[in-house]
C-alpha cells in the first residue's frame, strides 16, 4: 500500500514539473509597469525641483547652469507638460552663451513635439539669421508666414530677406500680400515702390495708391507729385498738389512743388500765386523772390516782376543778382516789344537793361553779361546822340521815359548823363 502511495507521488510530481514546463514564460509587461510607474513618481518629485532650479539659475543668469537643469529636465521627461517654456528657455541660454548652433538643435527638437508653435518657430527664425543661414532662415519664415498668415511683421522680414538677396520678384510678391491685408502700410508702400524703381518697373501706380490710402501724409502727395513731374504730367501733379497744401496749408515744400507744377502746366498766373503763398510763409526768402520774378517774366507780366526784382533790391542792396534780375525784365521786355527799326522808346528800355547789368557786374554777378554785350555790341542802347536829338522840353526836364504803350508799366526815369 505504501509502495503505491509513493508511486502516485512520483507521478503527480514529475506531472507537475511537465506541465510548468508546457506554461509561457512571462512577459515583462509587470516590470515595464513598475518602471514607468516609478519614473512618473520620481518626476512628480524631481520636475517641479528641476524646474525651480532652472528658473533660479536663468533669473541669475547662469546660463551653463541653465543649460545644464534644462537637459536634465528633458532627458527626465519633464518637458511633457510645458515643452513650449522649457525648449524656449532652454534655446535662449545657450543663446547668451554664443552657442547658436546648440540653440538651433534644441529648438528643432521642441518643434518635433509643437510643430505649429509660433514661439519656437520665431525663436529658430532669430538663430537661423544669427548663424548666417539664409536658405534655412528663408524657409523658416516661409513656414511661419504660412502658420500665422496675418502677420505682418513676419511677412516685412521675409520681405526684406528677400531684398538683401536680391530676389526682388518674391519680395514684390510679398509685399503685395501685406498690402492686400494692410492698404494704408506705409512701410510696405515704400519698399515695393523702391523695388518698382530697381527692377525697371513703372511704380507711379504704387505712388498712387500709396497717397490715396494715406491722404494726410504729405510726404506721400509730394512724392506722388515729384514723380508725375519727371513723366510730364503737370496737369495731375497740380491736383495732387493743392490736396497737400489743404492737408497742411503750411507746407513750404508742398508751395514750391506747387507753383514747379503751375510753370510745368504753363499756368504762369497761378505759379507766380504758388510762390507768393511761399514767400509769405518766409519773407527772408531771396531765391522764392527771384523765382516769382522769373516766372513774370516768362509770361510777360513785366510789371510785377520788375516789382518783385525791386523788392528783392530793398532787402539787399549789395545783391549783385537782384540788379541782374532787374536788368533782365528790361532785357526781355525790350525784345519782346522792340520795333524793326529800333524806335526811341526801345532805346530807353536798351539802356535801363544796360545799367542793371553793368550794376549786377559791379556786384560780381555775370551772369547777364551776354545780353549785356549783345545790347552794346547791336548800338541799341540810348546815348548822348539820341538826347542831342529831343526837343527842349524833355532836355530841360533832365530825364527821359518811354511813351509806348508796350512800354506802360516803365516807371523808372532814364536821367541825363553828365557826360552828355
């Protein structure tokens, strides 16, 4: 019975040892468990430490210290919860510390984890440009104008990369897309008119466009204008003109422009007004006088203008120009009216000319000296020969003035000569 007992016991032994054979070893998964269970204890202690830390160490600005808690953090795991804070503040350490290329490396591995993160991607646009990267730096800001299309900024540097090297198409392109969000950009509106000019294009349409959105920016108008000048279109440099001068009616530049664009149209009146509005805004003003004065010589209003050369005499009596000025109107009138034979009264006017310039002269200003020579040289100035030949009565007055009517507004009395 014993023998039998025993033998059962063998065999439910070696049963046992057969069938825990026969069962799959296990797996690991229990110890993978433990693990990962106890890493998330040991960062629910460490992180807040490590984030503490590395706060105080960039506080202090002790970047290899930063740098230093910032790795542990993330080989830790602690950047699951902010990866935005700890990857920005762990690039901009190694920034201080001149290590761009570092920098770069750890921004490129927070945006694995935020590929659409505004901030890391602006903060890899920065190191790229540092480095000296373009190509990079030129997608990278492709990329960001893609993810934050209202930017402008973003498209303005993008924009500007594109200008330093030199691709002028796409950086039109751009800055035609910041106008289309943004009309009245007036930075936008000056570069793309500048790359207009360097790539041969026309940017009048540009000025436009510029002037229309920003009407009360005068700078704008008077480019505008300046521009419709140099293709000869007074008549539109005109309209453009008297809205500046709305815009700021003390706008001496904006006058100026104004009665350039009256002369171009060939509106002489209306230029003279122009420059006399200047001349109001600085009375001291010699040059905006002699312009007025010239502007009334060309449309033959030799009154005024021989007003205006006078008053320019008045404020500086040692002005050799102002005399010249004044000969000038003579000059031009005596043409301009002159008679084929060369009557008495043009001889008058030849010889007021004569005087002025030889007065400009004595003032070292020669500027007139050609018309003066040709007055001299053609005899048809009046001298002791033609006084000989008046009557009594104008002898005996001592002076002699033009009667024409072309001769009118002459004023001034040409006096006897003592040498006569």
């Amino acid at each position: 019975m014993k023998e039998i007992q025993s033998s059962k016991l063998v065999s439910i032994g070696v049963a046992a040892i057969f069938l825990s054979m026969c069962v799959p070893p296990e797996t690991g998964n229990d110890e993978d468990a433990a693990f990962d269970a106890y890493l998330d204890s040991l960062r629910e202690v460490r992180c807040p430490r490590l984030m503490s830390s590395a706060a105080e160490y960039y506080k202090n600005r002790d970047w290899p210290s930063t740098v230093r808690v910032y790795h542990e953090l993330v080989d830790l795991g602690c950047d699951r919860d902010d990866p935005e804070e700890v990857y920005q503040y762990y690039a901009i350490a190694y920034e201080f510390m001149g290590m761009f290329d570092s920098s770069e490396f750890v921004l490129v591995k927070g945006l694995q984890q935020l590929p659409n993160n505004v901030q890391l991607r602006k903060r890899l646009v920065w190191v790229y440009s540092k480095q000296g990267k373009t190509d990079l730096h030129i997608s990278e800001l492709i990329r960001l104008s893609d993810l934050v299309p209202d930017d402008i900024q973003v498209k303005m540097d993008l924009a500007e990369l594109y200008g330093k090297q030199k691709f002028y198409e796409d950086q039109i392109d751009i800055l035609q897309d910041i106008l289309k969000i943004d009309p009245a950009n007036e930075k936008a509106q000056s570069e793309i008119a500048i790359v207009y000019e360097m790539t041969g294009k026309d940017p009048l349409d540009v000025y436009r466009e510029r002037f229309r959105t920003n009407q009360n920016n005068v700078s704008y108008g008077i480019d505008l204008a300046d521009r419709l000048l140099l293709i000869d279109e007074p008549y539109e440099a005109v309209d453009i003109l008297k809205k500046v001068i709305k815009v700021d009616t003390s706008s001496k530049l904006g006058y100026r422009k104004l009665g350039q664009a009256y002369f171009a149209a060939d509106q002489l009146d209306e230029a003279s007004d122009a420059y006399e509005e200047l001349f109001k805004l600085n009375p001291r003003d010699i040059r905006v006088a002699f312009k007025i004065c010239d502007v009334n010589t060309a449309g033959q209003n030799y009154a005024k203008a021989l007003r205006w050369a006078d008053k320019v005499i008045s404020m500086d009596k040692n002005n050799g120009e102002s005399y010249g000025r004044k000969g000038n109107v003579y000059y031009k009138s005596f043409q301009d009216c002159r008679t084929p034979t060369i009557s008495l009264d043009d001889r008058i006017v030849a010889a007021l000319a004569f005087k002025n310039f030889s007065k400009a002269e004595e003032l070292n200003y020669n500027s007139f000296t050609s018309s003066k020579l040709w007055l001299k040289e053609n005899e048809v100035i009046f001298g002791r020969a033609h006084w000989f030949m008046l009557d009594d009565d104008l002898k005996n007055q001592g002076y002699i003035t033009p009667r024409n009517e072309c001769y009118s507004w002459v004023q001034e009395k040409l006096k006897k000569d003592p040498k006569w």
